[in-house]
C-alpha cells in the first residue's frame, strides 16, 4: 500500500468510526425519546434549533440545514410537528415567499420535558463509548470543542 492508500484508509477508518459512534448514540437516543415522549431524534433536533434563535423561529431552509433534511422531508416533518399542535408557520412580513417556523408554547413544555431524557441519555451513551477502545478518541475529542463554534 502506498502513501495515498494509506491516507485513504486512515481516512476511511476515522469515518467508520465516526458513524460507529453516530449509529450508538443516534439508536439510544431514538429509543429513549420515543419510550418517554413519543418523539423522533429528528423531531427533537427540531425543536431544539427552534428554541435556539432569537424569536424562536427559523425559514424553512435554515431548520432543513439544522436537521439535515432534505426541503421536502423538513415540511413533511414540520407538517406533522404543526399537526401535534408542537409548531406553526407563518408568512415572513419583509418576504412574502419566506416561510418561518416558530416554537408554540406546547412545543416548548414538551421540549423542556424531553430536554433532561435527551441529555441524561447523551451523557450516558457517550460514557459507554468511552469504553470501547476505538471510540474513546473521538468521545475525548468531543469534550474541547468550542461551544462558542457550534
């Protein structure tokens, strides 16, 4: 194998071990959200870039940017948050072909209610992959990311 090959593999392994790791916590958090709130991980990326912003909404765009999704999933999503009463859209005033997303106030009690499942349960799948000697590099490397740059 030579130098190029061997970058090549460094690099495909780091992936593997990058989406080995997104798969542990994707999976336990799916279930965990799903058990106590009957919520999606996607669903809850949702309402948690929503409670993020200033006025608590977001174009249509920048929510598909924070879930990545496709446009047409994120309105078949916000569709169906809107229809739980979790999010409404309305009509940007300076543009009227921009569509915002904003937070109800049933959005933001369920958020606050599924906040401390999520974290808990972050917090506990990240300690198990701790012990797993090719993804404790990358859970360490987790914890110096600026949280200024997120």
């Amino acid at each position: 194998m030579g130098i190029r090959d061997d970058a090549a593999e460094v690099r495909a392994r780091g992936w593997r071990t990058l989406a080995a790791l997104h798969g542990m916590i994707d999976t336990a958090l799916e279930k965990a959200l799903q058990a106590d709130h009957k919520l999606s991980v996607v669903e809850y990326t949702v309402l948690d870039a929503l409670s993020r912003q200033d006025g608590w909404h977001m174009r249509m765009q920048q929510l598909a940017r924070a879930a990545a999704l496709s446009s047409s999933a994120t309105t078949r999503l916000v569709s169906r948050l809107e229809d739980r009463g979790l999010l409404c859209r309305y009509l940007c005033a300076d543009d009227r072909r921009g569509i915002y997303t904003e937070l109800t106030e049933e959005g933001r009690a369920l958020l606050a209610a599924v906040r401390p499942v999520h974290d808990t349960t972050l917090e506990s799948i990240l300690a198990q992959a701790t012990e797993v000697p090719e993804l404790a590099p990358l859970v360490g490397s987790l914890a110096v990311l600026d949280p200024a740059q997120a």
